[in-house]
C-alpha cells in the first residue's frame, strides 16, 4: 500500500518525538535537523570510501599498499539545511 508522502509512518513518528527532545523553539530543532543531515552525509561519505578501498577505517589491511587513508579533511556541504 502506497502512503501520501504527508503521512508519517511509525518509525517517522518515533524520530519526530526523539527530535523535539530538548527543544524549546523551532531554531532548536532547525540546528539539530542540521546535525543530522551532516551526520548522515558524514556516514554515507564515510561508507563509500569504504566500499571504494575495499576495508574499514583505521584497518591494517591498507598499510603499505599505496591506497590508505592517510588523513582527513573537513569538507562543506550546502544544502536546505545550509552549510553543514
């Protein structure tokens, strides 16, 4: 069955009352909705360098091959959100 994209399922719902923790305005939950996107960008980022290299973050199995991780840089991402 397909919903209306205006109705929030279960598990929306759950992560909707999770959100509004803490929040006394709507500033409050704009700047963690903020945190979140850059949150999961960061782990999507994160999941496609691994699948790219072919091992994990901070896993032995890419020392001395010439194709390790060898830092790290703080990136900008500008969305709706603004910039994360």
């Amino acid at each position: 069955m397909r919903q209306s994209k205006n109705i929030l399922t279960y598990k929306e719902m759950e992560l909707v009352g999770l959100l509004m923790q803490d929040c006394q305005s709507t500033g409050d939950i704009q700047s963690k909705l903020k945190r979140l996107f850059a949150g999961t960008i960061e782990q999507m980022l994160e999941a496609e360098m691994e699948e790219h290299l072919g091992y994990e973050k901070h896993s032995i199995e890419g020392n001395n091959t010439g194709n390790s991780r060898n830092g790290y840089n703080r990136k900008t991402v500008i969305s709706d959100y603004g910039e994360s």
